[in-house]
C-alpha cells in the first residue's frame, strides 16, 4: 500500500518555525498513531521549511493569513489533487487544530465526495434523534465534534476529535468507540459547535444540520442540489454564510478552549527543556 505524504508549510512567514515543525511531529503521530485504529488510512506529515518548494507527491496544508469569502479549507489542484488553507497568525494558536482538522478529513476523503448511507436524522423538540428514513451522508470526519473544546493533546499541540467508521452504525453497541476521544457516545450524534451534511435521496437535494451556537437548538437547512463542477465538500463550503461553518476560520481566530491552549504551551515549553538537556549530552 503506498504512503500519502503531508506537508505542513508556512506561507505567512510569521509563524515560529519551531511551532510549525512541533504541529507537524504531532499530526505524524496523529495520522500514523491514531487515525489507522479506525480508519484504513496510510500517511506521514512532513514539515515543510521552505513554501516555495513543494516535493513531488505531497499534499500541502498551507498555512495562510487570510482565505476569501465563501472559500473553506478543503481545495482541489488543476490536476483534481487535494491540498488545505488553513487561516494562521502568531499571535493565536487556534490553528493548530484547524490543521488538524483539514488534514484528517483530507486523508478519510481526499477528493471530498465520499458518502455513507446510514439512519437519517432529524430534529425533535430542539434534540437530535433517529428519523425512519435513510440518508447519504458526506464522510467529514471532524466536522461532528468539530468544537474544540473535545480536542485532545499530542506533545503539547491541541488536535481535533475525529469521527470512527462506527458513527454510521445503526445502533448503538455497548464499548464501541463513535470518536476517538469519546466525547460522542452514539451514532449520527453531532455535539454542540458540530455540524453534518447529507444528501436526501426523497427530497433530491442536499440538508444540513448545523448546531453551531451551543445556546441555541440545532437546526437543518436545505442546501439544494450540488454543483457539478465542484466537490460536494468544495461545494458545501463555498455556499456556506457563516463563518462558525468555515473551520480554518472560526477555529484559527476563535478558539474556546483555553485550558487545552494553555495546557499546551506549558507542555511544550517542558519538552523543550528536555530537548535542550538532551542535546547536552552529546557535546
């Protein structure tokens, strides 16, 4: 089976290059540690310290200063090859997760078109329940715990939550994991500041459950049928008004969770010194 390879680079010229490659280290460990127990999925990430050099077969996630309106992370190439923008600044480190986010549900889905049948959902007195039809849901694999308040730490840098193949399931089954870190608990559950999109086969068009303001009770909106020229995920992204939609955007400029934040500099800064004491052994 041949290896995908990721590169994370830095086109902004702003971010502390030390930051960057300790991301990249950390998403390795994540797409090489902990994605494969669920998903069969085959990559590195690589560290890129020069953005005008781009190795052959690599699949950028670029870290930028800014994306236009109506743009999300995930992009195709001329040649139909997947690539990532994810939003950056030195002064916020939200984006670590943001890359983290980009970079799993480019490797689930790479051409942003994958679809699982499963239970359809629907909204019954503002709470998320089980309907009797079935839809076809679009495999974002960060995008229903997509908050990052169920974020979890690798060597210091905060990452994304992801989705298990499990989430499709239709029941739920004692001791079966639907996320990885466990913060969803039963299939087709989309937590607070999350949100899931599927086709529905009856209505011929495409829905969307959003629940992005935590205070208020989740809704689904009609998205009409997909563009033809795009990926469906290309697609979605590019007719979405809300920025608390776009992750690259509210998660690099918005992040909730402080304490994961602060957890991670601290632990960084340990494993810094750590580094720097071991490197005096070999002088």
């Amino acid at each position: 089976m041949s290896v995908i390879q990721v590169g994370l680079v830095d086109t902004t010229g702003s971010i502390d290059p030390e930051l960057v490659q300790s991301v990249a280290a950390a998403l390795n460990i994540q797409v090489t540690r902990d994605l494969p127990q669920f998903w069969p999925v085959t990559a590195t990430v690589i560290y890129l310290p020069n953005p005008k050099k781009l190795p052959a077969g690599v699949w950028p996630v670029q870290l930028v200063k800014s994306l236009p309106p109506g743009e999300g992370g995930f992009h195709m190439d001329k040649h139909k090859q997947p690539y990532a923008k994810v939003i950056a600044s030195p002064d916020n480190e939200g984006w670590t997760v943001a890359a983290s986010h980009e970079t799993l549900e480019m490797l689930v889905d790479p051409y942003g078109n994958r679809i699982q049948s499963s239970v359809a959902i629907e909204i019954v007195g503002g709470k998320i329940q089980d309907g009797e039809g079935q839809f076809g849901y679009l495999v974002e694999a960060c995008d229903p715990p997509e908050d990052d308040k169920y974020a979890y730490s690798i060597n210091g840098v905060p990452v994304s939550d992801f989705i298990t193949p499990h989430f499709y399931d239709p029941l739920v089954t004692p001791g079966t994991r639907y996320s990885f870190t466990g913060a969803i608990t039963g299939p087709r559950q989309v937590l607070p500041g999350g949100y899931i999109s599927w086709i529905n086969a009856v209505a011929d068009e495409w829905q969307q459950l959003q629940y992005i303001d935590p205070s208020q009770p989740p809704t689904i909106v009609n998205l009409g049928q997909a563009n033809a020229n795009k990926s469906v995920r290309e697609w979605i992204d590019s007719i979405t008004p809300s920025k608390d939609l776009k992750t690259t955007q509210h998660l690099s400029k918005s992040p909730s969770n402080k304490d994961l934040q602060e957890y991670g500099k601290k632990r960084r800064a340990a494993l810094d010194r750590v580094a720097v004491a071991r490197a005096a052994f070999y002088k």
